[in-house]
C-alpha cells in the first residue's frame, strides 16, 4: 500500500474530530457543518488524494490506501486519537480505520455508508466510468456524478446547482474520477465490521438513491453496538442537505 499525506488544515477547539469525505468530494463538503462542529471540536479537514489542494500520485487506489491516507494526514497534524465523521465512501474508511486502528478512534459517525456495492451502486460505477471517459463537457460529466446523490429538495433550493458550479470550476481530472470509481468498486465492509469496538452511529437520508436507508442498516447492524438515525426528506448527501439536524446529531453523540 502507498500513502499519501493529504493536505490538511486545523480548525476549532476541543476533542479531536476527523473529517473524511467522500467520493470525489474535498474539505469543501463539510462547509455547512463545519463552523458548528468547530465550536465544540478541533477538527481535522483534508483533502483526500487527487482532490482540490492533494495530487493524485497517478496510481491505482484501494479503500485501504484512503484509510493510510488519513492515518497520514492524523500523523502530521499531531491527532494522536481522535473521533471521526465520515461520508459515503469516507464513512467506510472510518469502518476501516475503526477495526483496524482502534488506538486511533474514539467514536464513529458513519453517514451514508455502504457494506459492499449492491447491483444498483454497480450500475451508477458503469456510468460514472462512462462519463469520465467520454467527451461530454465537464457540466454534464458532474452533472452525472451528483445526479442521485441529493434528495429533491437539494435541487429545488440550489444546493445541487451551487456544487455543479464549483466543480465546473475546479473539475477533477477524468483519470482521478476513474481511479474514485475503481476504488469504489473495491469496496467490502464484511471482514472488518465486525471488529470495531467503537461506539459508532450510523446516518442516513430517508431518500438517500444512491446507497440508501437499506446499506446503513446493513452497517448498523453489522457493527457491534451501532444506532441509525434516518433523517427525513435528505438524500445522500445528508451533511449538506440537513446540515442543522446532522450536526445536531453528530455533536451529541460524540459529545455524549
């Protein structure tokens, strides 16, 4: 496995907590909860491998790789033990990073996770794959990534549109959004759910498309312990579209 140190910045005061995006996404996905979080924690923002201020080293990438990446990123940042709070593809590498490293995490907020991909999350990979591969333009390739990770209501009140408008503006490269989606393909919780000691909580969206409320409670019910919190109305990208009940949530189980 080969690591890579992503660059990182330090916000806030308190217990540490570890902020792990998800596929595709930066520092950047935590904006709306982030000033909240930071009130009561230090938190630790990053941007993964071939994201905003990281590069790709160009090299294929495992689940794996991202939880040595942010080992890596706790290591320079001096966070010998921290809490974390994952999305996505992010709240599997803290499944990982939980099992594996259980020195390095105190709680678990795993939002939007998925066990393994599912017959629905392989056809999505097939067509991200196809969009970066294509000759689209940039807006209708990120227009393709994001199309079923948002409940409606993301859409109707400009939280879809503000997102497309920055990755038009900063677009990932085609080969980094084919290595995410390799990556994502990789991905099977089964070995190591079971070994995380721990205390976890488990968020989803109620009309989460793209992983759903079905794989958060594949995760739940797999970790020792865990709970699940469904959030009303939200989609996939739960921290964005309800950012005051997850935070809320978030906090008070960390805190708790």
């Amino acid at each position: 496995m080969s690591f890579v140190t992503p660059d990182f910045e330090l916000v806030g005061s308190g217990p540490d907590l570890v902020l792990i995006p998800g596929t595709f996404a930066d520092r950047r996905t935590w904006s709306r909860v982030v000033g909240r979080l930071s009130s009561r924690f230090r938190c630790l923002l990053f941007d993964p491998r071939g994201t905003h201020k990281t590069p790709d080293p160009g090299t294929p990438f495992t689940p794996d790789d991202l939880a040595g990446d942010v080992m890596a990123a706790m290591d320079a940042a001096g966070v010998e033990r921290a809490n974390l709070v994952g999305h996505s593809l992010g709240a599997c590498v803290g499944v990982i990073l939980a099992a594996r490293h259980p020195d390095r995490v105190r709680r678990l907020v795993a939002c939007s996770p998925s066990a393994a991909p599912d017959a629905y999350q392989a056809a999505t990979f097939d067509l991200w794959d196809a969009l970066a591969a294509s000759n689209l333009p940039q807006h209708a390739v990120h227009l393709g990534l994001l199309i079923n990770a948002f409940g409606r209501g993301a859409f109707e009140n400009g939280t879809v549109r503000a997102i497309v408008d920055e990755m038009d503006r900063h677009p990932l490269a085609r080969a980094t959004i084919r290595r995410y989606v390799d990556c994502d393909r990789q991905l099977d919780l089964s070995p190591v759910m079971k070994s995380v000691d721990a205390e976890t909580l488990v968020i989803v969206g109620s009309e989460d498309a793209l992983t759903g409320v079905v794989q958060g409670r594949l995760v739940a019910g797999a970790v020792p312990g865990a709970r699940l919190e469904v959030i009303d109305g939200a989609g996939h990208g739960v921290h964005l579209e309800a950012p005051m009940a997850f935070s809320r949530l978030a906090a008070s189980f960390l805190k708790g």
